[in-house]
C-alpha cells in the first residue's frame, strides 16, 4: 500500500491525482454497494481522486442514485447523456471529463474487483504508461466464455498491434495515454484498442471477473457482435486485404475451371447435349460466389460506414446534463 499520507488527503480537488470512470447503464440494483466498495478502496490511496460516472440514458433510478450519491460525497461527479450512446461512448465521454493525472476506467456492475484497481493505481508510477486487467476466469456463461475466446484470438491474429488475449477495459492509464485516445477523436471509439495502440509501457495484470452484483448484462448477443465488428474493423485492413486474397482466388479457380470444361467438351463432347448435366454444381457455384460477393460488399461497407461517420462530424456523445452544472445552478 502506497502511505504518502497528505493533510485531508481524500478532500475533493479540482486537480485530483486519480480519476475513476465508471459507465453505467440502468444499474440502480447495484450502484449504491458499487460504490460504496468503491470509495472505501479509493479512500485507502490517501490521495485526492474524483468518481467520474456517465449515466449512459438509463431508464431506472440510476440517475437519481448518482444525484444522491454526488449530493453526499463531493468526489462523485456524474454526467448524463441524452440517450443510450453505449458502453465504449460512454467511457470516451468519462476520460473527456476526468482530470486525473492517472486515470482508471471500472464497469458500474461489480464484475472489476476494486482492490485490483487501487492496486494498479499503486503500481503504474513512476514504471509503466498502462495497467490492464485480463480476465483469468470469467463467470459468465460458456456460451459468451466461447465467443470471447475465438474473438480475442481472432483479433490478435488480424490486427498489428498488440490487443491482449482477454483484456477489457478495466485498466489504469497515465494522462498522456488519456489524452491520446481523446484526441483520436475517433466517432466510433474501441477504448482498448486504442489503448493497446498507443504502446508504452504496458502491463497485464491477471484477475478473477466476478459475476456481476446484481441486475442483468446489457450486451446482447447483437450488442456484442456489434462490438466485436467494430473492434476489428476499427483496428485492422486485414478484411479488406481478405476480400483481394479470396477474390483473386476464387477468380482463378473459376478460369481454371472453365478452361477445363472447354476442352472437355471441344475434344471429348463431354457433358454431351443433356443439358441438365451440371447443373447443381452450377447452382452451388453461383450461390457460393453470390453469398460471398455480398458479404465482401458488406466488409467494405463496414470500412465505408467508419468513413462516413467520421464525415458527418457528429458528436460522439450528448451530456444532458451533470451534477457539476447543477450544483452550479444551486450556487447562482
Ligand atoms: N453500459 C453502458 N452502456 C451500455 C451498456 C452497458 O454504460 O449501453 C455499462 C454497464 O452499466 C456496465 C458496463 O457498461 O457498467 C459493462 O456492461 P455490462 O455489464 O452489461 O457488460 P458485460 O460485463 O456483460 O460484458
Ligand atoms: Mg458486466
């Protein structure tokens, strides 16, 4: 434990030394013991930190809760945005918003044990730009165990960077990383991928993910495919070269294989005039080649939609509103 004891320690700063980001999303079953857990951790720092929550447009009491929360404890700030924007958007709006000279980045759900966080706090000075968490044992279902698993691998073997097999987004940041992922400005925003991007001094740190503490995953199984899409497409050309790779591949089958009928039928009249011979291996083909012809346009799209949200320069996230501007409004 790090003892650098300083005189009111835990007082609230504009310049605090930690910054925590905490997205939520419709958790008012587990808000309240969260963060509980969450301060008594932090308050063990003995330095000045602030609780960044992002209300993601919850639809439950999470808001109140948060409104209460701040009401009691000057370090909790919390901002909402005007509608679900989703996890990754609603972390990249928390590090717009954290000032700390090290910033953390926790799920609101209790799954990210908050011991290992202060312990990352504690141990990325002065060695090492980024801590991440990778999940050792997940106590999710084997279904979505299984689909973690294949999407992980498959990210590392396409991209060039260096994604951690099972890394989230649970980790510690030094500023300077913050303040990179901040300025890609990326509309679509694959926080541990940008993470990994960024290099540095990197260290994993293996851990337990606990089922959640209460209430339900938000990631639906569309949800997460939705993620996994973007992470790839965000982090890699690798499709794109695929798509050169399987089309020029197929192309020359298909001439090799149209060649070879020729000859057949110009020196051994071979199909003869029966014309229905050939014709399910016909079918299969143009259904095998028009399926993928359309799944390659749709990799493409996937590229163009990246480019085309880039153009539309709309924001990233929408804050409805905040307890610092409402405790501003109380002042005036
Ligand atoms: N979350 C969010 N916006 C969303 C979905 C989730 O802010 O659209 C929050 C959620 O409240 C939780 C964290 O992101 O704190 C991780 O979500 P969840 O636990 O549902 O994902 P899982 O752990 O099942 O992958
Ligand atoms: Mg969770």
């Amino acid at each position: 434990m790090n003892n650098n004891c300083q005189e009111n320690p835990t007082q609230p700063t504009d310049n605090p030394e930690y910054s925590v980001v905490i997205p939520v999303y419709n958790e008012e079953q587990v808000l309240p013991l969260f963060t509980s857990n969450l301060i008594s951790a932090m308050d063990g720092l003995r330095k000045g930190y602030e609780l960044v929550f992002v209300d993601d447009g919850s639809t439950d009491k999470t808001w109140q809760i948060l409104n209460e929360l701040s009401k009691s404890n000057p370090n909790i700030i919390a901002y909402r945005l005007s509608r679900n924007f989703g996890h990754q958007k609603a972390i990249y709006a928390g590090l717009q918003h954290a000032k700390g000279r090290t910033v953390g980045i926790i799920d609101g759900d209790g799954q990210d044990p908050v011991e290992v966080l202060v312990d990352m706090f504690n141990c990325i000075e002065p060695n090492y730009d980024v801590i991440f968490g990778v999940r050792k044992k997940r106590k999710e279902g084997p279904f979505k165990r299984f689909c973690y698993f294949l999407f992980y691998r498959f990210l590392n073997r396409i991209t060039k960077i260096d994604i951690p097999l099972d890394s989230g987004d649970f980790s510690v940041m030094d500023r300077e990383v913050v303040q990179f992922i901040i300025n890609v400005n990326d509309p679509n925003p694959f926080i541990r991928g940008l993470r990994s991007w960024y290099g540095g001094k990197q260290k994993a740190y293996e851990y337990e993910r606990d089922a959640r503490q209460g209430g339900e995953s938000k990631y639906s199984f569309l949800q997460l495919l939705d993620l996994a899409i973007n992470g790839v497409t965000s982090c890699s050309k690798w499709p794109l070269r695929f798509a050169v790779y399987l089309g020029g591949g197929v192309s020359l089958a298909t001439l090799l294989y149209s060649m070879i009928t020729v000859l057949l039928k110009i020196f051994f009249d071979y199909p003869s005039d029966n014309f229905s011979i050939g014709w399910t291996s016909l079918i299969a083909i143009i259904g095998l080649v028009g399926g993928m012809n359309i799944f390659l346009i749709g990799v493409i799209g996937e590229y163009l939609s990246h480019v085309f949200d880039a153009t539309m320069k709309h924001p990233t996230f929408i804050i409805k509103e905040s307890t610092v501007s409402k405790n501003n409004k109380l002042d005036k």
